[in-house]
C-alpha cells in the first residue's frame, strides 16, 4: 500500500521567464535530423533549466520553528496524547528547534507563503533567505483545510526577492515542471520532470485538487515552488506518494491558482472564509442514472446528506435530489461541487437546478458561512461500550504520523479489555475504514454504522493495520 507523506524541508528560488528551444535538431550518427513534428512537440522544452533554477532560488527560503512544549502527557491535543500513550513519543520540556520546510517569497514587503504543516504548533518561526540572512517571520494567517498558510518576514529597506505567480489551470499534462527544495538536508536541489496528472484527489482534504508531477519530490520540499518553464511558480510541493520515504516519482503540489485565493483571504481576514451550502452528494453514474430512470445524461450530484440547521435544509432541499445546475452552470463532478460554493460569498442567494421525483425544479437558497470544523456539530470522538471501542476522527497530523493515504475512517484510541472488540484482536492504531461493508469517512458514518444493529449482532469492520487489511467480525455485547 502506498503511503502519502508531506515532504518536509527547507528550499530556495524566484522567477523568470526563458525563451524558448533556438538551436535546431540535428542528425546523430548519420540519423535523419528529427520530423518539423517532433521540433514542435519539444518546442516547450528549455535546453536547460539553468537559467530559472539561479534567477529562482532567492525568492524560496528555508523556514524553521521553535515551539515550546511541556513534556509527555502535557499536551491538550488527544491525538497528541495518542501517539505519547501508544507509541512512547514525548515531547522535550525545553525549546527544540529543526527545519521543517521551505516557503516561496511572493511580495518584495516580505509575504512568504508555505504549507501550514510546516509551522503548524510554532511558538516562532524563522526564515532564511538565499544569501542566509535570518528573520523571525509572523503568522498572518492559515488554512488547514487547504494545507496553506502565509507568514511575514521584515528587513531594513524592503524590496525583497519574490517569486512570480503563473497559472496552473494554463498546465497541460506533460508540460515541464522544476522543483527547488532540500530533500533529506541536500540544500538547494533542483528536480525536473513533467506534469503527470491534474485535478487529483488523494483524500488530503476537502478540497483536493493536487497537480501530479514525476518531478523529484522528497522529504525536505513542502511549501517549496513547483515551477513551469516559463520560471513561473505554479504550484506549493505539499505531499508524495511512498513506499519508504523516498520518491517513487509520484509528488502532489497544491494549484497555485487555489493558493491566490487563498492568500488574498489570508491577507485580509487572515483566516479563509467560505460560502456553504450544507450537503454531501456523489457522483451519479451511468447505473446509477439508469436505476433512478434518468434520462438526462453529463454530470450530475446526488444528494447523500443534508445536514440539519444549513442552509440547504432550510431551503428545503432534501436527501435523493439530484442537483444538475448551481447558479446556472452544470454541476462538474461532486468533489468540485464544494469549491463552487465555497467560492459564493456567504449570505448570498443561488439557485439550484434539481431533479426530484423524476421532474425538473429550481431551488433558491441563502448561502451560509462555512463554520470552522469545532462548530460543525460533527462529532470528533465516540466510545462505543457494547464493542468495547473509543475512537476519534483522523486529523490530517495524525494521518500523517500513521502514514495514511487519507483522513477517511476513525481512528481506534483505546480497547476496552476483555471486551468483543478486544477479544477478536482489534487494537490501538487500527484505522476503521468500513462497518458491514458500508465506508465510514467520519465518526459521525461510523456512529450510524454501529447503531443499525441489535444487541447480539455481529459487526463487520474493515480495519486497517499498517499495510493490511483485515476483516474482523465483532460481535455484540448481549
């Protein structure tokens, strides 16, 4: 099973734009000199990738924190405790400091924008810039759901290097990519590839939409540039795929066009704030669409939940609507649906095209503010006692540290001795990804799951343990 990892270091880089490939093809060895088509299918490829890399490098820095920790057991965060009870990890009474990560110089005033794992649970944050002066950098703001986050350095007289931002939604798949970071403590590394994929949803959040590059992106590169050929920054390296660690040439970077938003957000609120509209759908498939007698065909969602006091509910929107237009504009795949909300400033009205019974009607509907996930009313833990389980929702810092691939699922905290659950071997570490073959994304999914059943039923749970995964059928307490 491949794991998903943020890639963890410091980096350095800026902008600038190359010309493109001057000198012609010629023949090797006798070989005819490469087809007028193959001259245009390498048109967009630099003949070296010198000149972005040394005009890049003074607008990336390496950015390292200090926080100040109380000791093993002193922590107020449950996963933190977790990880001190089962693992033995403690954390040093005193200031330790360890580079974390790299950040990208985006304003000549000192804006530096990087991951928000990078400084998440910083007392203070240092950058250091490429000709290794160091400041002390402050927060002007974060955003979890997107892994971002923007932070301010100051110097005498200003004018500080910055990076160019491009536009990602111009990358093509197999378009040319370099990468700047410090992979494993190698400062300064520079990686080319291509784009690999985009649009891809590798569970990191809900608003996935990582560009795929086989550029090498290793630990020692989150909040680093991933740069067009073009010396454009179009990307923040944020995670890899891996086996061990090490690159397999599978690397995510967060869409800098997502990250604009966000920063201007950032900058103003310091905080993101999102429309929101109350609802889970699915995508409705071609089956799907047939077994409802759907005689509309393109993209539609299927509404799958509608949480209670929202926005959608009070419009009146119910569970088995399919929405097919939000605003006047078909509704792309379901996992794009929440960014065209989130993209709808709360207290607005929007319209929404739905099919109900078979029929075509119109909703209108206010949007509400995204609360924060305190005040979602979504359960962040649940003891189950007729199991003998306590569980608790999968954090993104907790997926991480587990080596998950997604923060779908519950995470197992404790097992009550001598209980059903104990006595079929489920232990603490053990993600639930399924009960009685229906997915479990959250505890709320796993709350339902478990209650369905009566007392003396068995459960069936899909759990998974490091790399496997295990059925284990639990029964009851009588």
């Amino acid at each position: 099973m491949f794991q998903l990892r943020n890639s963890l270091g410091p980096a350095l880089g800026a902008v600038i734009g190359l010309s493109p490939l001057a000198t012609p093809l010629h023949s090797i060895h006798g070989a005819p000199a490469a087809s007028a088509a193959n001259t245009t299918a390498l048109e967009g490829r630099p003949p070296s990738f010198a000149t972005i890399a040394k005009r890049t490098m003074p607008a990336v820095v390496n950015i390292s924190t200090t926080s100040q920790r109380s000791g093993r057991g002193g922590s107020n965060d449950p996963i933190e405790e977790f990880f001190n009870r089962f693992f033995g990890e403690s954390t040093p009474k005193e200031n330790s400091q360890r580079s974390l990560g790299s950040g990208i110089l985006i304003s000549k005033d000192g804006e530096i924008l990087t991951n928000y794992h990078v400084i998440r649970n910083a007392d203070t944050i240092k950058a250091k810039l490429a000709d290794q002066t160091e400041y002390e950098g402050r927060l002007v703001g974060k955003d979890d759901r997107t892994d971002l986050a923007l932070i301010k350095i100051r110097r005498s007289g200003g004018n500080m290097p910055f990076a160019r931002l491009g536009s990602s939604s111009q990358l093509e798949v197999g378009d040319w990519v370099m990468a700047i970071g410090n992979p494993f403590g190698l400062e300064h590394t520079v990686t080319a590839g291509i784009v690999s994929a985009k649009g891809r949803v590798i569970g990191a959040g809900p608003y996935d939409n990582f560009i795929q590059t086989d550029a090498s992106i290793n630990p020692g590169n989150s909040g680093g540039p991933l740069i067009n050929a073009l010396g454009e920054v179009v990307g923040v390296n944020s995670a890899i795929f891996s086996q061990s660690g090490g690159n397999i040439g599978i690397g995510f970077a967060i869409p800098i066009d997502l990250a604009k938003k966000v920063v201007e957000q950032l900058r103003k609120n310091g905080r993101v704030i999102r429309g929101w509209l109350g609802i889970r759908a699915q995508d409705v498939s071609p089956q799907l669409a047939s077994s409802l007698g759907l005689t509309r065909s393109g993209e539609m969602s299927l509404v799958t939940e509608v949480a209670e006091n929202s926005p959608a509910a009070e419009a009146g929107v119910k569970i088995g609507d399919i929405i097919v237009e939000y605003n006047g504009k078909a509704v792309p795949r379901s996992q794009d649906f929440p960014l065209l909300v989130a993209d709808t400033l709360p207290g607005q009205k929007a319209t929404l095209k739905i099919i109900r019974d078979k029929r075509e009607q119109t909703v209108p509907v206010k949007i509400g503010e995204l609360p924060d996930d305190s005040d979602t009313g979504q359960p962040t833990e649940t003891r189950d006692p007729e199991v003998g389980l306590r569980v608790q929702r999968i954090t993104p810092e907790a997926a991480r540290r587990l080596g998950l691939s997604s923060t779908k699922g519950v995470l197992v905290v404790e097992v009550q001795p001598g209980s059903p659950a104990d006595q079929v071997g489920l232990e603490p570490a053990d993600v639930i990804r399924e009960v009685n073959q229906r997915p479990v994304n959250n505890v709320r999914d796993f709350e339902l799951a478990v209650r369905q059943g009566r007392r003396g039923d068995r459960i069936l749970l899909l759990v998974q343990r490091g790399d496997n995964a295990v059925f284990f059928a639990v029964k009851r307490k009588s």
